[in-house]
C-alpha cells in the first residue's frame, strides 16, 4: 500500500506523522523504548497538542529484536495472533557513552542502536555489520484519505540486497521492485495472489524481517522507496522482528525456533502419490484399474488419493463416501492397505447446506455466524455453504470427530484443501477480529487436522496435504501449490512459489506434476515428472484428465519408473534432510541463495533448486531439452551419469526426457539405498555410500536413520586414502565407491578405498 506520490508529497489525502524529535529513551532491564514527539520540541509549548510516537524495542529469542511502533494504545486487545516462542534470552540494554551517543539493545549477535535526541534513527547490526535500519522518514502514523489508520515501517535496502520469501509466490523470486499483499486468495499460480501468505521476508544481506499481524499486511519492497522494504498495518500498532543471519540459514533456523519447527513426516509420504484427478469419472473399478495398472508396468507406488467426489455432489462436505460408485469403503481401504498402499482422502472445512452436517452444525452453534445470528453462507464452491468455526474448541472437536470416523475406517491422511476465501463482515465465537481471522483462519483448520492426526497414527506419522497456510503453518506439513495450468510456464511458476515458501521457513513442498488446468502434451509431463520426482514429496494429480503415466506415452511409463526408483534409492538422503527441516528448520528444497548466499550469480536464481544440501536439481522447461543451469564453484558430478562441470558460471546443457542436471555437490559422502520398490525400508542395510570430490583431510559423519537407531558413517582421506568407519546401529552389510563407480563392500565396521 503506498502512501506517497514520489518522494516530496504524500497522496491526497494522505497526512504521516513521524518521529521527528526524541524526548527520551527509557532503559528497563530488558528493553528500551523511545518517545519522540513529530515535529520540532523546542519549548515547553512544543509539548501540547502534539502527538507522540513510542517505539519499543525487546528481544523475544537470542540473535531476533522485537520493535513495536504505536500510537495511540488505549485499544482493546485483538485476536488471533500468532503463537510464538519467547525464549526469555539473555538481552544486554545499555544508554549512550562518551564515544557513542546512543542506546543499545544486544540480543546474541544483533545489536540495535537508537538515537537519543534529534530524529529517529534505528540501525541494526549483525556480527558488529549493519545489515538495515529506520529513520524517522521511515516510520509512520498514516490517516489515509477514508480516515483510517495504519503504521508503517520502511527498513533500509543495501545496493545489492535481494529480498525472498513473503509466502508462496508465483511472481519473480526476488522481490525487490514488488508490491505484495498478504491476504490469502483462491487465485491459482498465475498472478500475485497467493494461497499462503506469510508476513516474513528473507533477505542475503544477514537478517529476516516478520511483521507480527496475522490480517493484511501491505509491502513495498523498494516499489514505494527503492532503498527501503515498507509494510504497513492497519491500526494504531505494528510490532515487527528482526531476524539475525548473518546467512539465510541462520535466519530460518532462527525464524523457525521463533514460530514453530515444521513436524516430521512419515517415510512413506516421500514415495509417489497417485490421485483419481478432480472431475473425472472414477469409481471403484477405476481406481483398481489405475492401481493394477502401476503394478503391472512395475511403477512403485506408496499412497492412492480420492478427490472430492469420493462424497457425492452438493454434500461436500458430509465426510460419507458417494454409495453409488463406493458401495464398500471398508472392503475397499482394506484392499488397498491390502496392496500396501497408505490412503488419502480430500477434505475442507465448508459444509454445504445439502450435507446432513450442516443442520447439525448450525444448531450446536458450530457455524460462523453473521452479526444477526444467522449462519454465514454463499453458493460460491458449494451451494449454500457454510464454514466451521474452528475458534470454538467444541467446534473444532465436532469436526474432528467426523475425521476420526474415516481414520477408525482405514484413510491415513487428509488432503486439507481450501481455507483461503474467509469472509470478513461474520462474528467469530470467540470474539476475534474478523480482519485477523481470514489469514488465520487456515492455521486452526490445519492444526485442528493435523494434530487429530497425530493423536490416532502417532507423532512423526502424520501427514496433510494441505493448501493454504500462515506464518506458522510450516508446522503441519505437507503443503502443495495448488491449482496450475498444464504448460511449461506454468511449471516455472510453480517451482518460484515452492522456492519462495522454502524461503518462508516452510520445510516440504510438493505440486501436481503435469499441471492441475487442462492435459499436458506428453513432454510436458515428462519434463514434470522428472522436476516433480526430485522434490519433497511428488503427487499425480489433474483437475479433468488422469495423470496416470501410460495416458501420455510409453516413454512416460519409462520416464515415471526411473524417477521413482532414483527418488526411492535416495531415500537414505532424503530422510536425513527431512529430519533436518524437523530439527533445524532448514527446508528440504532450497533456493540456490540459502546454500550460496557468498555467490553473487546465485542471488536470482529461480529456475533450479538444491535438494538438501548436496543435490543440484535443474527442471527442464522445454520440449527440446535445452537448458541453462547455474553451477556453484567447484567440480560437480551428474549424478545421472558421472559427468562433470566446473564452477561459477552458467552451463547450457541439452537433455533427453531421461535426464536432467542432477548435479552433486563435491565434497559430498551420498548414501543410497539399496531399494527402488519402496520408500519406508531399513535405508542403512545395504547401503552405498557414494563420495564425490573428497579433498584431502575431508572429516564428515553421515547418519543413516535405521528402525532401531541410526548408523553413523565417518568418512576420512588422508593423502592417498580414504577411510569409512561406522558406529552406532551398523548394517549387516554396507559398501562405499568413488562416484558412479562400483561399490566396494565392507567386511565389518570399517573400510579403506584408495583416494582418486
């Protein structure tokens, strides 16, 4: 939301109050809060009817500084807000010196810095290095030209600091030069809406900024002043926190403590998901055939997934399955559990008026309401639908007890789709701010999912696929990219939103590979399925056409089989990376810029990602197979078929459908398992650890998770030789090999292999 017209002028209308004069700052034991009068405090005079500005600062976790600009603060206490975790860190609050002249706060490695008289001036270091700060043309007390209020920060912009994150976004990757709106939207990939909308941002220059306001929150990355990020709240009142780096990583691991680590997930859910599609025609008979069909041509397949019409039409939702083309649920579940298939069913938190849930919810009060007591309804979706309000716990417990019916019948997950169209002029049960509500309201439908979820199949066994989210959402994994044209500019877009949600401290990500709209042309999805084989979690779904492989070619069929078993042969990798984004909350997908902040060609680039922390991935987004990939500096190895590439510098490469630039990182010790047939196995029996690049004095410990413990491989050269010991949970049998070459099999806990 923009405030001004160019630099001089504020828009018509528009009146700003700025902090212009410091009266005082105030040290307490551990915050400091200045008062600054906006305009000139000369004389006593100067004091009366003049409006005062207090600016707060405090820190509610090491290396992270809170500031809270207000106002007037006499308003009622709004809710919701987000659930953060106050560490109570060690802060350190100290008044001017004789060589500096302002206050300071210190939390960890940040220090802010405050003037003391004159203007306001904010300026933050990380590590002793000033990556941003305020001053008192930045903030403001903003009346726009309909009377309401807002407050506004503008934080400094450095020459070459580049912004990320603020949700799932399907615009440019770098930020700078946007106006972004948080407000959760039904709007596809193709335009600036977004289904998760995330107050933060992730710079490379050593820090994040979340802005602390679950509702709208307007930002102007340098659209409104080129050298300054501006958000702004509607309000009295803004509260925002600095997040310390100094690299992206420690940002997100920092931000992830701050609002919640995402959870783990079972190894299950890493394998490939197969869906009956969204409007197609399917039954029982459809579904057996699809799932015949995968095992006849040997493609593994871990979880079937039954879209919308699993209930029947205008009922959804009533959570009874459609008897006229399920006539047997239970025997069905069991058949597929039979086929050792996990089950995943589609879901919303809408009823529509013609679902028998609907008179019951509206007559236990479970329902929002209008301001008149009325159920709140609209035939946008479904026909006189109406949503459940999840900020009544008896509420939220009906709904649950609907879910824990399907689990007790054999369904193992829950595709939560929907959330974002939340209405604004309704009454919330608990009385919160309907402004507030409609970002939240995603995060109470997800947790109240979630952790139904894992209150039945256990902590580290639940797994959502779900659609929208918040700040905070990152906790109720796994979440997906929603509704994408079939086309290879649509899959583009999809991996930028991906990319900016990894950068929003969310850890999986997933997408409908071959595109949601429309039927892809056979390169189109094979193109796909190799990009959507090599993420977090890969799912077979369309809106009006199978997506079931031989729909397409017999390539497709070949192209689905060698993904699969790589994806599965790397799950020994992928579960470590996945306990990773658990406990460090570092995601499992990364952009290039969170692994090479230091490189300056890897600061925009939005077309390729890193799978963990050694995996190079290079989607290919043509028919021909031509593409440019971005190589880190060093040798990397294709893991495809052992070829190598040097860098920094761009690398234009032609692949056939079989293939792309799967690069490893040199220095990497890659465990690789020894099944293709499935993901949750014993991935240290049998494994191969494969090493790339080992320089001479490498010393790196790789844990293989086991069911009994974890096995740790340390892995050592010394001039010509290359040593591996395991420890811990050992395998029965494990081997090691240079590259792509032949492993060489241990004979007990350790193993030398002369060094290449």
């Amino acid at each position: 939301m923009k405030f001004t017209d160019g630099y001089w002028q504020n828009l018509p209308g528009v009146t700003v109050l700025r902090p212009r004069a410091v009266d005082e700052v105030v040290l307490g034991e551990r915050s400091l809060t200045a008062y600054a009068g906006t305009g000139r405090l000369e004389t006593r005079g100067d004091t009366l009817n003049h409006p005062l500005i207090t600016i707060t600062l405090d820190s509610p976790a090491e290396g992270v500084l809170g500031v809270t600009v207000e106002h007037h603060q006499g308003a009622a206490p709004a809710g919701p807000a987000f659930e953060l975790h106050d560490t109570r860190p060690d802060v350190t609050v100290a008044g001017p010196t004789a060589g500096d002249g302002r206050a300071s706060l210190t939390t960890g490695n940040l220090t802010a810095r405050v003037a003391t008289s004159g203007e306001w001036a904010l300026e933050i270091e990380v590590d002793g290095r000033v990556v941003t700060g305020s001053s008192a043309r930045g903030v403001g007390v903003v009346t726009d030209a309909q009377g309401r209020p807002f407050v506004r920060e503008q934080l400094a912009l450095g020459v070459a600091d580049h912004v990320y994150g603020l949700g799932e976004r399907f615009t440019a990757f770098v930020k700078n030069g946007q106006t972004v709106d948080v407000w959760n939207a039904d709007g596809g990939t193709s335009s600036e809406q977004a289904y998760k909308n995330v107050p933060f941002y992730l710079t490379d220059a050593g820090y994040g900024v979340l802005v602390d306001h679950p509702g709208h929150v307007s930002f102007e990355v340098g659209s409104e002043v080129v050298s300054r990020t501006q958000f702004s709240v509607p309000g009295e009142r803004l509260r925002y926190y600095v997040v310390a780096g100094p690299t992206p990583k420690d940002v997100l691991r920092r931000y992830t403590a701050l609002t919640g680590r995402p959870a783990r997930v079972p190894d299950w859910s890493y394998g490939l998901w197969l869906s009956t599609s969204f409007t197609t025609s399917y039954d029982e008979e459809t579904v057996m055939s699809f799932i015949d069909g995968m095992a006849e041509r040997g493609l593994p397949l871990s979880v079937f997934h039954f879209d919308c019409f699993w209930m029947r039409q205008f009922h959804w939702c009533d959570f009874v399955w459609d008897p006229a083309t399920f006539p047997d649920p239970e025997g069905l579940l069991k058949r597929l559990h039979d086929r050792d298939l996990q089950v995943c069913v589609w879901i919303n938190p809408y009823i529509a008026q013609r679902s028998h849930l609907f008179e019951e919810g509206r007559a236990l009060g479970y329902l929002v309401q209008r301001a008149d007591g009325s159920v709140w309804q609209w035939d946008l979706w479904q026909s006189g639908m109406a949503l459940v309000d999840f900020t009544n716990p008896d509420a939220t417990a009906w709904y649950q007890g609907k879910l824990r019916a399907l689990l007790d019948m054999g369904v193992d997950a829950f595709k939560t789709d929907f959330g974002e169209r939340i209405p604004t002029d309704v009454v919330w049960h608990d009385g919160s701010d309907p402004e507030r509500m409609h970002n939240y309201y995603t995060q109470l439908y997800n947790k109240a999912v979630f952790e139904l979820l894992e209150d039945v199949k256990g902590e580290g066994e639940a797994v959502l696929f779900a659609r929208s989210a918040t700040a905070g959402g990152q906790q109720f994994p796994v979440h997906w990219g929603g509704d994408c044209e079939s086309t290879f500019v649509s899959m583009a877009e999809s991996l930028r939103g991906g990319l900016s949600l990894a950068s929003s401290g969310f850890g999986y990500w997933s997408h409908d590979i071959g595109g949601f709209e429309g039927t892809p042309d056979a390169a189109v999805f094979k193109r796909w399925l190799a990009f959507g084989l090599l993420s977090s979690h890969s799912r077979l779904h369309g809106s009006s056409s199978y997506r079931v492989p031989w729909a397409f070619d017999d390539e497709s069929v070949e192209v689905t089989r060698q993904f699969t078993e790589l994806k599965l042969s790397l799950m020994p990798y992928l579960s470590a990376v996945g306990r990773e984004a658990h406990t460090d909350g570092l995601p499992v997908m990364r952009p290039m810029v969170v692994e090479f902040p230091d490189e300056p060609g890897a600061a925009s680039v939005d077309t390729q990602y890193m799978l963990g922390e050694s995996l190079l991935v290079a989607p290919v987004f043509t028919a021909d197979g031509d593409v440019d990939v971005y190589v880190p500096e060093g040798e990397w190895t294709s893991l495809l078929d052992g070829s190598t590439v040097s860098g920094p510098r761009w690398h234009r490469q032609r692949h056939g459908f079989a293939s792309l630039p799967l690069l490893v990182r040199p220095g990497t010790v890659l465990p690789v398992g020894a099944r293709t047939d499935r993901p949750d196995y014993d991935h240290a029996e049998g494994v191969t650890l494969r090493l790339f690049g080992l320089a001479d004095g490498h010393d790196s410990t790789t844990t293989v998770a086991r069911p009994d413990g974890e096995a740790a491989f340390r892995v050592t050269r010394s001039g010509g030789t290359v040593r591996v010991a395991v420890t811990g949970a050992v395998p029965s049998a494990w081997s090691a090999a240079h590259g792509l070459g032949s492993p060489v099999a241990a004979e007990g806990d350790t193993l030398e292999l002369p060094a290449v």
